[in-house]
C-alpha cells in the first residue's frame, strides 16, 4: 500500500507535470483531460473546461504523485498545505533538482547541512508547491 499526493493545479497543470518531469528526468506525463472523459448526455461539458488536465501521475524517485486542474468555478487554494519531501542518496541530483526548483519560486531555506542532514533545503516553487529536499544515506 503506497501514500500518493494529489496535487491540484488552477488551469496550469499541464506545465506543472511537464515541469516537474523534466526536473526530475522522469517519463513525460499521460495526460487525460476533462474533455476526453466520456460524457454525461444530460450535462454538457464547458468550452473552458474540455482542455484542462483531469488526471495525469508522475513516477518521482519511485513516489507516485497525481496531478489535476480544479473544475471551472470549483474553489482554488494554492497548495500551502500540501508539502513535498524528496529524499535520496543522490546529493547531485537533489542539488539540481532543487536549483530548478527554485526558478521563479521563492526559497526558505537554501540547501545546507543541518543536524539531521548533510544537505537539506525548502522551498515554494513558481506554482505553490512546498518543496523539502533531503540527503539521507543508503542504509548498509
């Protein structure tokens, strides 16, 4: 059994999951949108809504995280309470996916050694998304 984040997006999922990808040089993400569903007869979809991502997954160093667009007129909250924890033994990949990261978004924290890590940092990026990056070593 696996924990997978959601991660909901106000129109601009598609760049997000192909943002995150490429950061993380993983599969470009499948993507179905709300218009390739099938549809209720009795409801017509909206114009607005048929090119926004209803559902996409990103495999990131071996995590599922999905990814969608909220509904037209559904509320919006950006994702301050949804918070990522990448950890990996790679400190090389954590320190470039963390300088992408950090592109238009605003950093809490630079990555450094701490008490519980030789190199942990967090950030919001360009979208939102609380981001913590950590090394922890391989266990022998």
């Amino acid at each position: 059994m696996a924990i997978n984040v959601y991660l909901n997006f106000n129109g601009n999922c598609r760049e997000a999951a192909e943002f995150y990808a490429e950061v993380f040089n993983t599969e470009k993400p499948e993507i179905m949108t709300f218009g390739d569903a099938p549809q209720n007869p009795e409801y017509t979809l909206p114009e607005e809504a048929k090119d926004l991502v209803m559902h996409t997954r990103l495999n990131i160093l071996g995590s599922n995280v999905m990814f969608s667009d909220v509904f037209p007129g559904s509320p919006f909250i950006v994702g301050n309470n949804v918070s990522l924890a990448v950890v990996s033994d790679n400190e090389e990949q954590l320190k470039s996916a963390f300088e992408a990261l950090k592109v238009g978004g605003k950093v809490a924290m630079e990555l450094q050694e701490t008490f519980f890590s030789k190199c942990y940092g967090s950030l919001k990026d360009k979208f939102g998304i609380e981001w913590q990056i950590s090394y922890e070593a391989e266990e022998a």
